[in-house]
C-alpha cells in the first residue's frame, strides 16, 4: 500500500492534535473540577412529590437550605411546566448544590451563564455544585421539550 | 439493464423529496416565530395546531424520512452500476420499498392528527399513538430488508468475481448498510421492548433514562449512516466530475471501515448530562468520539487532495489557483464543494459537543441546532441536492431545468446556512437559547438577543428561497419536454494509484469482529446495568 509522505504528515498531524484537545479537555476538567451529573439515586416519580418521601415533597419555601456560612442545597422539582422553587435568592459568593428530578415527563435545566447543565428525567435524580460570585440575575431554562408548554419553564436565580 | 433498480431509485428518491419538501417548509416559520413573526395560526385550517407539531414534522420528515428514502434509493442506484450487475433478488427490494412506505403511512397520520407531537427523538414517557412508533419501525425494518438485497447482490457478486477488490462506491455503500443495521438494534430494542408495550397498554410504566440510552445506541451512527452516502459521492464520484482521480484508494476503504468500527460505541457523548449514567462510560465513550474523529479528517485530506488532482488537470496553477479552475459551473459539483465547506465548520462545533467538559456551556442548546445544520442540513442535504443534479435528469431521462437555477439554489443555500448556523451557534453558546423551543413567546429572551435571532431569521428565509428554487428544478425537470441528448452514467473516479489496495481492507469478518467487540466493551456494562436495575415507574403523558 502506497502511503503518501504528506498523507502521513497529515495523519500524525491530525492524531497528535486529538490527543493535545483530549489532555487539554481531560487536565482542564481536572483543575477546574468539573463535574457532570452521575447516578444519584432512583426514585419513583409518582410518589417523589409526596410530603414525607423526599426533600421534593418539602413545602416549596423550604427546599432551599442554608448548610453553612454561604453554602447552600436546593431541591427544585421539576414538572409541567415549572420549576419548583421557581425563585432563589442567595448572596453573592453563594455555593449552591442543585438536586433536580421530574415528577412527569423529561426535563433539562441550564443556568445561563454556569456550567450548570444537566438533564432531568424523571426516576433519577440529577446533582451538580456552582458558586456564584456576581451579583445579578441568572435564568434557570429548561431546555428539554416537555409538552406544549414547554417554553414557559424558567425560573430565577437571584445573587445579591 | 437496472429497470428495476432505476424504478426503485424513482420511487425512492421521489418520496425522499416530498419529505424534505414538506419537512423544509416548517423551518422557515421556525425562525420567523423567532423574531416574534408567528404564522402558526394560518396554519390551524391546514390542521397544524402548533409549534411543536409544526417541529415535530420539521424533524421527523428531514431527519428520518427525507435521508432514509434518498439513502436507499441512492443506493440501489449506485450499488448495482458499481458492481456491474443488477439486483440479485429484485423482488426483495420491492417489497422493501413497500414495507417503508406503508411505515412512513403509518407514522405520518397520527403526525398529522397531532396525536404524535413527541419530536423526532420520541423521548417517552411523552407518549405519542402507538401507530407512530409502529411506523417508525416498519421504515426501520423496511431499510433492513434493502440492506439484505444489496448484499445478497454482493454475495453474488462475489461468487463470481472471487479475488477480485469490491470496487470502492459499491463497498462504501454496503459498509454503510452494514453498520445500519447494527445501529438501528438500538433503537429496535427501545421500540419494541420498552415502548411497544407499554404504548398499548400492556404494562403501565417504562424506564426513562433506559430507552434513552437504546436510543442514543442509535442516534449516532444514525448520523454517519445520514453522512457516510455523501462520502461515498465525494470519494467514488465527485473526483471524476472535478476531472481529477481518487488520491489515496487505500486510504478511503480505511475511512469507511473506521467508520464501521466506531459510529456506534459513542453513543454516551449525547448523555454527558444524563443522570443515571456512570461518569467512567461518558469518558470512555468521549475518548471513542475523538478517535471517530480521525476518519473525518482523513477524509478532508483525501478528498482535497483528488479535487486538487482535478483543478490542476484543468489548468490550474499555484498553491490557490487550482480551486478556481474547478468545474463551479457544474451545479452538482458546486453544491458538493460547498456542503463540503460548511462541513469543516460543522465538525468544529461537533468535536466542542463531543469534548467532555465543553460540552456543559453548550448541552441541548441552539449550538446544537446549529451544529446539526451544518452537518445534517448541509454537508448531507447539500450534498445529496447536488447529487441530485445529475441523478435526477438520469433517473427522468430529461435535461436538468435550468442550471443556472441550480447553481443559484446551491449558493443561496450556503449562505443561508451561514447565517443561521453562525446565529443559532452564538444563542445557544453566549445565552444559554435551548434548542427545539418556541423562542418567540418565552419570556426569558433578553434584548441583547436580538441582533443574532434577527441574522438567524434572515438565513431562513435565504434558505427558504433556496428550497423554492431547489423545487423549481426538481418539478421543472420531471415534467420538461426536454428529453436527454447525450446519455448520463454515473461518474466513477479513478484511482490515480493502480496498484490494487491490500486484501486487509477488502475484508469483513475482522472488522465485523472489532465492531462488535468495541461495542460489546463500551456498551456492555453500562447497559447490563441499566437493565439489572431497571426502573419501571414512568407512566405515559400525552401533553401537547
């Protein structure tokens, strides 16, 4: 097989850049401790919603919680077609721990402007960790199509 | 000769093009709503009650319906004329167009009764009348019984031409059917194990994250079974009407087979964010997504290198000059170098999808869209219009309608694709846009969105006109007078090396046995444990 001195610069060439990106995107993931959703738990969407069965069946003003200093959790339940709280407030400098599942159909949330991306489906529960530093207001999207309402799904997250 | 074949390519090609006619029409209204100009209400009288009908036909006819069809009939075209001989069980190839058709019936009424508003990805527990995935899975089917015909024509083949090298269009073609059907088990599983029953009744829950992960089984080789037909155009055909010769023969049955290999045990790369998958498998499908990068880039070299062949027997001379001496006055060749352009951007945007990290600022949101505009509504559409252009007046025997319409449409099309990729791109990364949503009423949409939904808006229109003038010529075509002067063949590039490639790369069971072995790895455990533990608590919902 004839393989042309060009072609095989350029092979080696287009090899040794996938492996820089990969060690950039693997070294970069490491400092900066970037995480993706992993299994969590399973629930049963039918019942996560009741009081007594899950932090999602807490009364809504109460799903937001202060651990410590500046660090907080927040259970948002996700549903046709709203997050529930669909309003947080924290200071700035905020650490927040976002648990997301669905009582009904799937569901995505994107924090604009946060690498909080993750999808929501309902029987797993979804977690991911951001501070946030800047004052200002931060739409939560969801960016999943969940029905017909689907583009009416967002909520706020109020750093002040 | 090919009677058969030529008749099934019509029929085919000609189902593809009402899809894609009927599909194309809603992106337009897309990114008028976009910028607040909402035509859907016009539309209720024609039975289309909303957006998300409106893009669940956008999908589903573009994506599945338009590529499948045009795919197999492409296919049977070219299959036979490069092995030189015509279908070994024609009957078999009838009934598949069959099987299809009456699939693509199936699935199209409750789509059109708005009793299917699911999106082509069909996530349940959205749950759509169980006649849509019945259908979805006699086209799937169908497409099988195809992919048998061509390769008991093969086999045939091969019995009496023993030793003798596949030639290259036919063995990409075959390569492509191939991984098919190993890809679309996937989503055969989802359907008829999890979805089916559960659509009529017969147990009341199914396991979200589970038929997900089937589904992405599925829906990446999915878009290498849409790509890899314009690959075997840009390798096998386009050289030859660029009047160059294929550069590395090798070299391009080594893409292929890599393709094979590697469009499957990737699938996690679209589950970056899915909760109910291990981080361990989203890395290693992510390292496999990189590595399925090679072929492409091979494939940029290879292909540059044969249309340079081309420009300099033209009479092109220099480092640059020989691009402008290429046949741009051929609308087939035109469309094919330009899908191949906004080919390289989108495989930019693809690879940021595939990396690991990156893929966070951009999951599900309009970089996604477009992404796949670039790849699936250009490198592929683009390429299979262009194809079209000289496919078309062979299959009709009638003289193109006009080539300066067709050299309009190819370019109009690239431009209107820039713009609203370049658009859709900046959404999705700067303002979190998400994707398939009815952005025109969503109130989250800030002002400093509007100079980008605006340029997207204008290359849907561009596109738009680019469709009108596409249909100009396809319909001016077939009903022209103008009966052919000088008979088409297909054109068949040669290789500019004759020496005959090595028997390794014109051989199946070892690839057959990496394939399945790479998928038996990177899909195994994870899918052995969704199952083990499956989670059967979502009950249907028809929301829409």
């Amino acid at each position: 097989m004839n393989f042309h001195r060009s072609e095989r610069i350029f092979l080696i060439g287009s090899i040794a850049l996938l492996v820089v990106f990969a060690l950039a995107v693997g070294i970069s993931g490491f400092a900066y401790g970037i995480q993706v959703p992993q299994p969590e738990m399973r629930v049963d969407p039918r019942t996560v919603a009741t009081p007594g069965v899950s932090p999602f069946g807490d009364p809504v003003n109460e799903r937001v919680r202060e651990l410590a200093p500046g660090r907080y959790e927040a259970y948002i339940l996700a549903q046709m077609w709203a997050f529930l709280p669909n309003e947080i407030r924290v200071p700035a400098g905020s650490t927040i721990t976002f648990y997301l599942t669905s009582k009904d159909v799937q569901h995505g949330l994107k924090i604009e402007k946060t690498n909080i991306n993750m999808m929501v489906l309902p029987g797993q529960i979804s977690v991911l960790t951001a501070t946030f530093d800047k004052p200002g207001t931060y739409h939560l999207i969801c960016h999943e199509y969940c029905g017909v309402g689907h583009h009416t799904m967002f909520g706020r997250l109020i750093v002040e | 000769m090919y009677a058969h074949e030529n008749r099934l390519s019509g029929w085919n090609i000609g189902i593809a093009l009402v899809a894609l006619f009927l599909g194309g029409l809603f992106g337009p209204l897309q990114k008028l709503q976009y910028v607040g100009i909402n035509l859907y209400p016009a539309l209720n009288n024609l039975g289309i009650r909303t957006y998300y009908q409106g893009l669940t036909l956008h999908g589903v006819l573009n994506a599945l319906v338009w590529t499948t069809f045009f795919i197999v009939g492409f296919f049977t075209f070219a299959i036979v004329r490069s092995l030189e001989r015509e279908l070994r069980y024609p009957r078999l190839n009838w009934a598949a167009l069959i099987v299809m058709a009456l699939g693509l019936v199936s699935a199209a009424v409750p789509l059109l009764l708005n009793r299917a508003t699911v999106l082509y990805t069909f996530y349940p527990p959205l749950q759509a009348d169980t006649f849509f995935y019945l259908g979805l899975t006699l086209v799937v089917v169908g497409s099988w019984l195809a992919g048998y015909g061509f390769l008991f024509t093969y086999t045939a083949w091969r019995k009496d031409n023993p030793g003798v090298r596949t030639p290259l269009i036919a063995l990409g073609s075959l390569i492509t059917m191939v991984m098919w059907q190993i890809a679309t088990l996937g989503v055969a599983v989802e359907i008829i194990f999890l979805i089916l029953p559960w659509s009529l009744g017969l147990v009341d829950t199914i396991d979200p994250q589970l038929a997900r992960t089937f589904f992405w089984f599925f829906g990446h080789p999915l878009v290498y079974f849409w790509l890899l037909p314009a690959y075997v155009s840009w390798y096998g055909m386009l050289p030859k009407q660029a009047g160059g010769k294929l550069f590395s023969e090798p070299l391009a049955r080594l893409v292929f087979w890599l393709f094979l290999a590697l469009s499957v045990p990737v699938g996690l790369h679209h589950q970056y964010t899915d909760p109910g998958v291990p981080v361990g498998w989203k890395v290693l499908h992510g390292i496999l997504t990189y590595a399925l990068f090679i072929p492409s880039l091979l494939t940029a070299f290879t292909v540059i290198a044969s249309l340079e062949i081309g420009g300099r027997n033209r009479g092109g001379t220099g480092l640059l000059g020989w691009v402008r001496a290429l046949p741009w006055k051929d609308p087939s060749y035109a469309a094919q170098n330009l899908a191949m352009i906004l080919f390289a951007f989108g495989g930019v945007s693809g690879l940021t999808n595939a990396s690991y990290n990156l893929n966070l600022a951009v999951h599900n949101t309009s970089w996604v869209s477009g992404h796949f505009h670039l790849t699936l509504g250009s490198a592929v559409t683009l390429s299979f219009m262009g194809i079209l252009y000289w496919l078309l007046p062979k299959l009709t025997n009638k003289q193109l309608f006009s080539t300066r319409v067709a050299l309009w449409q190819a370019w109009t099309w690239f431009a209107g694709m820039l713009l609203m990729s370049n658009g859709l791109h900046i959404l999705g990364l700067n303002f979190s846009m998400p994707r398939r949503t009815m952005i025109g009423a969503a109130q989250y949409v800030g002002a400093d969105w509007n100079p980008m939904l605006i340029e997207s808006a204008i290359g849907g229109i561009i596109l738009g006109i680019s469709g009108i003038l596409f249909y100009t010529n396809v319909i001016g075509t077939v009903f022209s007078k103008k009966t052919l002067q000088a008979p088409i063949e297909m054109p068949v590039a040669e290789a500019l090396d004759t020496e005959p490639s090595p028997a390794w790369l014109d051989t199946w069971k070892p690839w057959l046995a990496v394939t399945v072995a790479l998928i038996v790895i990177a899909y195994g455990p994870v899918l052995f444990d969704l199952i083990r533990n499956i989670n059967l608590t979502s009950p249907g919902f028809k929301v829409w």
